[in-house]
C-alpha cells in the first residue's frame, strides 16, 4: 500500500513515522520547505520526501493521501486526487485503527485548547496514562506509532473533521460555534456548523456527546439533525438533570450514575465567564472517567491556563499588558474585550477570515480608548470603528504597536493584544505573533 502525505509539518512526518511502521510504501510531498529538524526524521527513519513541488507522478499513484489541515480543499494537487478517487484523509482517521486507546475529540470555534489541555490535566493527575494530541503538541499519528497511551486528547479542528470517514471519539465535545474559516467554506456558515458537528456523524448509543446548551449553532442543528451519542450540555443560565450548569456561583456536574459534583466558581483557577463552560466541559469528561470529586477540585483549583489566551504578560507603571495573540476570529475577541473592566488600548488585525466586526460594536464603546491596527490591510476594521473611538492607529510591526499601546494608556489602563484575525501577513503564527509581543513589553 502507498502513503503518500501531503505537508511536511507535525501531523505529516507523524503520519509518516506511523505509516512506516506498519509496512506502507511513504512519501512525503511538502509545497512549501520542510524543517530541518523534521527532514532529519525522515532522513533517519528512510523515508521519501521533496518539498517546494509536488510531482504529479509520485502522488496520483497512491493508495491513500494523508493531506495535512493547512491544505485547502480547493488545492490543485487535492482536486487531482479527488478526481482521481483516491481517498485523501485526515491525520486522525489515518491514525486511530492502529490504536486500541479510548479517544476524547474535542472541537469548537473558541476554546478547544483551554478545554484539551484542562481535561487533560484532570485525567492526568487523577493519575491515568492520558496522551494529549491533535492541534496541539505531538502528532497524534507520532504517539499511536510509539504506542505509549490507553487515553488521549485530542483537539480536533474543522479541518481535520473533514478529513473523517469512521473515526469516532468515544467521548465528544463540541465548545461552541462561531464563523470561523468561512474562506474555507465559501463563506457559508451553514457548512462550516456541519464540519464541526462531523466530531459526533460515526457516534454511537455507547458514546457521548458533552455541549454547549447556551450556543444557537449547536441548539439548530441538534433540533433538525439526530446523532445517536448521549447528550450531555453545560449552561451558564439552565440547570440540568443531567449535565453541567452554573447556580449561585457554584458549579454543578450531574452525570448518570455518578456521586454529583459541586465546586465555588471562585476557588477555580480559571476566571471569566467563557471559562466557566470550558471547566464544566472538561469537568464532564473526568466524571464520565470515574475520577474522584476531590482530585477534580485539586486540578481545577491548580490548572495553569494557555500560554497566549489571556496571557497577564507584565504590569509597568500600572498598566496591565495582556497577550490574547491566540484570539484569530471574532468571537474569542469577544470573550476579551468582554473580560476587561479598565479603559482599554486594543491591538487588532491580521489575515481577515471574513469577519464581521460589528459584532464588537457594544464592546468596542463601552470598553476601547483607542485602536491600534497591526496588519497590511486595516480598511475593514477602520471603516467599522473609525467613528467609534477617538484615537486609531496603523502600524506594520509589533515593537511600534507595544510602543504606541504605551503613549497612549494612563494608570489604571489594560493594553490587550487580542487580534480577531490570522496572523500570516507580518508573522509566522500566533504564537510567533504572541512572543514577538511579549518580548516588545518586557523591552519597554
């Protein structure tokens, strides 16, 4: 059988090492160049690749493709395949028949890793042998080939849903929904709430399905479509018999057969409103795992956050700095904005994603003294707020937004870097993005 893999990023050369292993023909095609760290891997492990090309003669004779998630649909190389009738996957349909480990999928618009990685950390120091995968960290192909785990977490994007044909998460979460990616989806909100609910198409009776109850999305689509898992929602304004809900300031987790949890919301690391439903999903989870109440108090009360999601950087002259580079769509800036309680400098901008911006509008009001936009095109975000707020700025890199940020604030302001967009124009990801401005405070 021929493997062939297309990008040579985390997932690719996981899938890759993971093909290798059980016997396939690999190759690995990269348009773009491969890391030298990731060719040496391949190198070391005598597997076929080339980058900056894809040669038409050694992928249409494939099996199977694995296409990594950055890879549009609409790529010619991809439509070639299709046409052809080759199956062309994701890396976690490629991976999960190779492992017998029970999965947790976890997907939504806004706060899937805080979900992935607070979940994980439950289950971990309950002391259970939980890999963590998918969008984050270490392939999950890698992980499976080193057969290592019994468990594993895995945060599942839209797009490595759409690479599914039968992999099925035991446990399923669904955050919330957002337009997000409509670029990839030709900007029809209706496909891309349809790739999202993918997570739960091969469910069954024995399988759940934990969600957000307050969401519209999910509450349509769960009124006009069926899925067969049991459903378990979380709400900040509803109570459940079954489920997870918020009352009088205390967190409430009933699930079937299970003691009931209670926890205060102000004893939880985790502050603000979105992440009370990222707790009460993650929380789901350990109670559905049979962890004890006590060490899901511990975790909750201990758990560290995400480096770049409402990231408190430094206080200077009494201006708190907040790095929020991982906000890439309009409603985690939502979540952001929502969550500040001083006169607030905004840093927005980057790669619109088909935004709408008024949706900010009340926020925007309430909350922003001034806009600064770091990006190479700002005309959208200018024309919704240029009347809005007294001061916007345009600046082209971020050591002149954190300096501008700073001649604008007073005691007692917040300067929140929380972009709404990509980051691909002036950075290499919103990592890249969230450092370059860390470091440009710590230089102030």
């Amino acid at each position: 059988m021929r493997l062939v893999v297309l990008g040579g990023g985390e997932s690719g050369i996981g899938t890759a090492i993971l093909g290798k292993k059980k016997g396939y023909d690999v190759f690995v095609s990269d348009f773009g160049k491969i890391k030298l760290s990731y060719k040496e891997v391949l190198i070391t492990n005598d597997i076929a690749w080339e980058e900056e090309t894809h040669t038409e003669a050694l992928i249409l004779n494939a099996d199977v493709v694995m296409k990594s998630p950055g890879i549009p649909e609409k790529a010619p190389i991809v439509k070639k395949l299709v046409e052809k009738g080759i199956s062309v996957i994701s890396e976690i349909e490629f991976a999960a028949p190779f492992t017998k480990a029970m999965t947790i999928g976890i997907t939504g618009s806004n706060g899937k890793t805080t979900t992935t990685m607070l979940t994980h950390h439950l289950l971990k120091s309950a002391g259970l042998n939980v890999g963590l995968g998918g969008n984050i960290g270490k392939s999950f192909a890698w992980q499976v080939a080193d057969d290592k785990y019994d468990s594993y977490v895995l945060e599942l994007s839209s797009f490595q849903l759409d690479g599914i044909i039968n992999y099925k998460p035991h446990i399923a979460i669904i955050t919330n929904i957002s337009p997000d990616h409509l670029d990839r989806y030709d900007y029809k909100y209706e496909n891309y709430i349809a790739s999202k609910f993918r997570i739960t198409m091969n469910q069954t009776e024995e399988d759940f399905l934990i969600y957000d109850a307050d969401d519209e999305a999910i509450a349509v689509w769960l009124k006009n479509n069926k899925t067969k898992a049991q459903l378990i929602p979380f709400s900040l304004t509803k109570t459940f018999e079954t489920g997870a809900f918020i009352k009088n300031k205390k967190m409430e987790v009933n699930i079937i057969n299970e003691e009931e949890f209670t926890m205060e919301t102000e004893t939880m690391a985790l502050e603000g409103q979105h992440n009370m439903k990222n707790a009460m999903a993650a929380t789901s989870v350990a109670k559905l795992m049979k962890i004890r109440n006590k060490t899901i108090r511990e975790s909750l009360s201990n758990f560290q956050g995400v480096e770049h999601r409402l990231e408190k950087v430094l206080k200077i002259q009494n201006v708190q700095y907040i790095n929020d580079s991982k906000a890439t769509n309009v409603n985690a800036t939502f979540f952001a904005l929502d969550s500040m309680n001083t006169p607030t400098v905004w840093i927005v901008g980057g790669v619109d994603k088909g935004n709408d911006y008024n949706e900010l509008m009340s926020l925007v009001r309430e909350k922003v003294k001034a806009i600064i936009c770091l990006g190479v095109d700002n005309k959208k975000i200018i024309d919704v707020f240029g009347n809005v707020v007294d001061i916007m700025i345009e600046v082209t890199n971020m050591e002149d937004a954190v300096k501008m940020a700073q001649r604008l604030t007073e005691k007692g302001d917040t300067v929140l870097l929380s972009p709404a967009c990509a980051s691909f124009d002036l950075f290499e990801n919103y990592e890249d993005r969230g450092n370059q401005f860390k470091q440009a405070v710590r230089n102030l």
